[in-house]
C-alpha cells in the first residue's frame, strides 16, 4: 500500500510562501507498531492454538499456555536479534508446530514402554526436531535454494494459499474454538469469529495503518465479556483461549536417563521420517517466501544462507524443549504490506510477543477461542495471493490460476507433503509444456534455405523451384519424452501434401533423453512409410550413437539440405543432366562458346590431381589460376581443414572457383582442398588466359560474362543464406 510520501502534494499559499501539505483523506505515514501489534495479533492465537495442540500431551503436568507462548516468544526473539532482515517476522509456523506435535504424539505414546516423564518426552522430541533443522542445514549447505529458481509462480502462490486454507480449515474443523463441528456451541463461536473477520476486514479497508486486527478481536471479546456480566448466559458458552493460571517460565527438558538405544528401536524409523519431513517442507516454505521478496519487494537475499542460520539457531530451541521459530511468511506479509521493508516491524513484534508471554497467563482466559480463531481464520485468507482472488487473472491465466488453487487445495486437504509432490509435479508438467510449446524454433516449409554447394545454372535452375518439397524444422531446448511426443504431433501437422524430404535440425537440442530418441526414430520411420525421406542434422555424436543406424543423421544443417538438393536433382531425365565428369574440362566458362576458341582455350589448361584432404590454396595465397573442377569436389572453408573452421562453399564437376584472385589479382579470401576425396582439376593460369583472349576477343568477353552470370548466382546464394541466418 502506498505510504503518504509516494502520494502528490497538494500546494497552498501562505504569507511566507508555498507550503505543503498532504491531500485530505492521505494515508499517515507507514507505523512499525502498528504493523507489529497487527503481526502479534496472528500470532498469539496462531502460538496458543498449535501450542495447545503441541502439547496437549504434557497438560497434566504444566500450563500449555506458558508453553505455547514460550515457544512464540523466546525463539522468534533469538532469531530476530542473531539474523534480523527487512520485513521478515521469525515465529512458529504451522509446518513445524504440527509436524512438532506429531513428533510429540508419537514419543508420549511410546512413553510408558520406554519410562520416559513428561520432561524426557520433550527432550526426545526436542532431539528429533533438532535433527530436521540438522537436515534443513544439509540442504542450506548443499545449496539446494538454488533449485527453487525452477519452481513457476503457480506453485509458489499455491503454496503460500495452502498454508492460509489450511489455517481456516484448522479453523473450521476445530468448531471455530468450540471442539468440533459437532458441539453444540460451535454456532456461537461461528458468529463470534466470523464478527472478529467482518470488524478486522472494516477497519482494515476504513483506516489501514490500525491495527484492525487486534482491535476486532479486543472488541468482540469485549462484546463477550459484557455480555456475561449482564446475565446473556454466555459464560459457558465461549471456550476461553487458556484456563486461568500463574505464571510460569518455559518447561526445560530433562536429558538424564534416557535410553536412547531402545528408543531408536522403537520409533527410530517413525521420527527419522518426521524430522526429514519437517525439513523439507519447511525449508520449501522459506525458499518460496525468500523467492516473494526478491520478486515482488526487491529484498534480495541469500537463500542458502537464511537455510543455515535459521536451521543453528532452530537446534538450539529444539532442545531447549520450544517449538523453533522460522520465517512467518503470514506475519511477514501483514508487516510489509503495513510499514514496508524500512519499518522496524519484526523487532517490535517480537517484543510485543516477549511481552505476551511474561503476562499473558493474567489475561489470556479473559479472551474467548473464538475471537482467536477468527483472527487466525482473516489472517489465512490475508495469506492468499490477491491474484488467486481476481477474476481477471483467472481469465488471463487460467493455467496458472488453476495450478496455483490446486496445490493450494491439495495443501489444505493433505498437508505440506502432499502439496510439495504435487508441486512439483505441476513445476515438471509446466516446464515441460513450455518447452514443448517452443520446441519448434523456426519451420520453413517453401524451400527458403539452400545448401552451400554451388551448381552450374542449369542445376540450380531445377533445383530452385522444387525446393518447396523440403520442410526444415529447427528444434530447440532439452529433448524429453513429452517435448519429444508433442514435437513429433507437430512436424506431422505442418507437413504439406507436397513435402518429400524433412530435415530436423537439432543443433539447439543440447540433451536427449532414451524416450526422446525413441519418439524420434519412431517419427522417421512413420515418414519414410508415407514416401517423405527424412534426416536429422547437428544431432550430437551421443544421441546418434543411441538413435540406431535407423537415423539418417547429418554432421550440419548445411549438408542435410545438399542431401535433399541431391535428391532433387536424381529425379531429371538423363536428357537434362550435364556431361559426366572429365568430358567438359572447361565447364560452366565454357557454355556458348564458338568450337575454336574453345579447343583453343582446353590446350592451355593444366591438369592437377588433389588428393583425398589435399590442399589447392590457402587463404592468403597470391596466385592467380582459376580452377575448374573435372571430377570429384572441392570445399572452401575460411581455414583449412573446414573441420575446424566455417565452410563456405563446396563446389562439383564443371564448376569454378578461384575466380576473384583471377579477375583482380588480390590475395585469396578462402581455402581450397579436397575434403571428401579426391578431384581432378584443370588450372587455367592468368597469363595463358590473356595471350589467348588477344587472339580470341569475342570468346574472351564471353568468358567473361559467364564468369559474371556466375558471381552474380553465387551472391544470390550468399545473400539468401545470409537473411536466413538473421531471420534466426
């Protein structure tokens, strides 16, 4: 909420000038007392409740009052004092209090077997939820906060909503104080408590800096009060919040005669689960709230070190018999929404709660249960996301939102375990839907990328208007089963009537998993029975190892697509293909030309045979040949080998290469060699060509216009290829 400097200023004239002043119905400036009295108000009633709930065993032999407001007091205290941070309030949450109790339950049960008093039973207890918070410092070490970056923002609203509908729920199945929902008071308290929600929720709304719910719950339990007095009959209708009682300081286990051998044997098992428990869930809890206040109040923080700080600290008040305090994102909540994060909220609060438990056996039996149960059922409301109450974030969302009261439902109903299970379960449905939804980077269906293999015109003339028969598909992020089941869906979808070859390039895919490679064989094979031949480029030597030799894989996209270029081409008649290699030694330069000059200009060539790997020139180099290729390929890269460095271009029988350095003289730009075996080439040095083109002027400038006519195709190729690689 906005405090009264972020409002505007309304200005007035006086007789020394301008003054300010705040506009009417401004709020006053933010209160760290009120935020704190507002924080204690949740947490009295939030420590009675689960401290008579914790201890309900030991009843017999001390006041459950003292206990619960002990435990409120003392370790939210500590930790306030050894780890303070902005707007973070340290009480006991419901995850521990209850796992807390349940710890308890289980060694009072065992207790009359093992000869344990009620003090030993709270040093055993006490030595279980230390070991949590051992295994809660495990965790801070090993820095697993840094798993909670994963966690979308579904889970951590429902976690956060399961933690307050739990709180009504408790509420709610508890009578509203009464017992249960089958006392016959539980009406009254009902109208009692829901009386404290609807004065709280008023004055919250009339007046936001009051303590709106400490002054609900002072006045209806007011309202009672009088009402007894004046003979109403309510005396024994409203269950006090703790019988009447004189003081008493903290219980202090007793760690003598234990026998710690027999009880490992007996509920080793059961309190070795518990204590694993606890840890998780409420280390889940602060990792989620340390995640709210980087995201939405900008308190960054070190997730792994609040994990150790409060676990240290969370041992020393497990054995010494309390319920150990944690990061109250509840109480947090009221306090930064109340004084923000500059305010000294969380110190007065946990004075205020000092406070409480020095006098709180005086006053606490003149407070009704239900007054008390309606603060804790406004404050699990209040720990609700808003956006899980919008309307319009549920139409917007409607995903989200519907995960988000799903693991807040599930919370409710089957406790922090099952909400943590569930999720993650929806933290893995909904990263694998995302990346599922984006798996598909690029799917070009019209043939708008080529290959870097240069072919003579007539080639490239067939080639060009039929390559709207390849689909190229670029695949990206991590391959699982269902990124892998719904890419394949997809790529069958796209697919047109026309399409006969499919190339899946993988080069952004950094892992696939066994499923994956499954649904990808599986996809091929699917293809090559409807007659669309299908490869997969840049698929890592790992997963190609794995797919089987069922994959036609290639090493890049670039040799994937001169794959399909080829098999274009073999669909001519024999009529339209060129001379086989060695019967044209002149080529492409040579198309047009009279029989003449032609046999003129083949006399002054000269053979060179290149071996398999086998270099013509390097980049740098100062001759001025021009090559022609006779058989076999040659590949120019930007260094030699092209392994190691950017293929430029490959180029095959009747092609010719090197023609930059021999119009101009300059240094060769590229690498030249044979890559994938050996070539017959035919060099035509510059000086041959000049004497012959003296001699035959007409041919020479012919020569020289196909040279133009190829340049010009070969900067189309390269500008082609270049907007591909931007449009990525």
């Amino acid at each position: 909420m906005p405090s009264a400097l972020s409002r505007p200023l309304r200005r007035r004239r006086s007789g020394q000038g301008l003054v300010q002043v705040p506009p009417q119905g401004a709020a006053p400036p933010p209160s760290g007392m009120a935020a704190a009295w507002s924080a204690a108000a949740v947490t009295v009633p939030h420590a009675v409740g689960l401290g008579l709930l914790a201890f309900a065993p030991l009843a017999g032999d001390y006041s459950l009052a003292a206990l619960a407001l002990w435990s409120a007091a003392l370790p939210g205290l500590l930790l306030t004092l050894a780890a303070p941070r902005p707007g973070v309030v340290y009480a006991p949450t419901t995850v521990v209090a209850l796992l807390f109790a349940a710890v308890l339950a289980t060694v009072y049960g065992a207790a009359p077997s093992l000869g344990l008093n009620a003090r030993q039973v709270l040093a055993v207890t006490g030595a279980t939820v230390a070991l949590a918070f051992v295994f809660q410092w495990l965790l801070g070490v090993l820095r697993m906060a840094s798993v909670a970056r994963f966690l979308p923002i579904s889970v951590t609203h429902g976690f956060a909503a399961g933690v307050g509908l739990s709180m009504v729920a408790g509420q709610v199945r508890s009578g509203f104080g009464s017992g249960s929902l089958a006392d016959v008071r539980m009406g009254w308290h009902a109208l009692a408590a829901l009386a404290v929600v609807g004065l709280a929720w008023w004055l919250r709304g009339r007046w936001p800096r009051v303590p709106g719910l400490l002054t609900a719950v002072a006045v209806v339990a007011l309202a009672v009060a009088l009402a007894t007095l004046w003979g109403m009959g309510l005396g024994a209708v409203f269950v006090p919040a703790a019988p009447p009682s004189a003081f008493a300081g903290p219980l202090w286990p007793d760690w003598t005669g234990i026998p710690w051998v027999a009880v490992a044997q007996q509920q080793g098992q059961a309190l070795l689960v518990l204590a694993l428990l606890m840890a998780l869930v409420n280390s889940l809890e602060i990792l989620i709230f340390n995640q709210e206040l980087e995201l939405e109040h900008g308190l960054r923080g070190n997730a792994n070190a609040a994990l150790r700080r409060e676990s240290l600290l969370g041992m020393v008040c497990a054995l010494a018999g309390m319920i150990p305090a944690s990061t109250s994102a509840s109480r947090s909540r009221i306090v930064l929404a109340e004084s923000g994060t500059k305010g000294h909220g969380p110190q007065l609060h946990a004075a205020i709660m000092l406070g409480v438990a020095l006098t709180g056996p005086w006053w606490l039996h003149w407070v009704p249960m239900a007054c008390l149960s309606g603060g804790l059922v406004l404050a699990g409301l209040m720990q609700v996301p808003r956006l899980m109450w919008s309307a319009q974030y549920a139409r917007s969302s409607r995903p989200t939102w519907a995960q988000s009261w799903l693991v807040g439902l599930v919370f409710a109903v089957l406790g922090g375990v099952g909400a943590l299970v569930t999720g993650l379960v929806v933290a893995t449905f909904v990263l694998l839907r995302d990346s599922a939804a984006k798996v598909l980077r690029h799917v070009r269906l019209d043939g708008e990328l080529r290959s870097r293999r240069l072919r003579r015109a007539a080639s490239d003339g067939w080639v060009s208007p039929r390559m709207n028969q390849v689909a190229v598909f670029e695949l990206q992020g991590v391959m699982s089963f269902g990124v892998a089941a719904h890419m394949s869906e997809q790529v069958r979808l796209h697919l047109l009537p026309r399409h006969r070859w499919v190339i899946l390039d993988a080069g952004r895919v950094p892992a696939w998993d066994s499923t994956a490679l499954a649904q990808l064989r599986a996809l091929l094979r699917d293809l090559e029975q409807q007659g669309v031949a299908a490869a997969v480029a840049t698929l890592d030597s790992l997963a190609a190892a794995h797919a089987g030799a069922g994959v036609r894989a290639f090493a890049d996209l670039d040799r994937a697509l001169e794959w399909a270029e080829v098999a274009i081409l073999a669909q001519r008649t024999m009529s339209l293909r060129p001379p086989r290699g060695g019967s044209d030694p002149l080529g492409e330069i040579g198309e047009g030309m009279h029989i003449q000059a032609r046999r003129a200009l083949e006399a002054l060539l000269l053979p060179l045979a290149v071996p398999a790997q086998g270099v013509v020139f390097n980049a740098g180099d100062s001759d001025r040949d021009l090559l022609v290729v006779v058989s076999g390929h040659i590949t120019l890269s930007t260094q030699w080998p092209p392994e190691r460095s950017l293929r430029l271009a490959t180029v095959g029988p009747g092609m010719v290469f090197g023609e930059m350095a021999f119009l101009n003289g300059a240094e060769r730009s590229a690498s030249a060699g044979a890559e994938r075996g050996t070539a017959q080439l035919m060099r035509l040095p510059r000086e041959h060509f000049d004497g012959w083109a003296r001699q035959y002027p007409e041919a020479g400038l012919l020569l020289m216009e196909n040279l133009a006519q190829m340049g010009a195709r070969r900067l189309a190729a390269t500008t082609r290829q270049l907007r591909s690689v931007l449009e990525q």
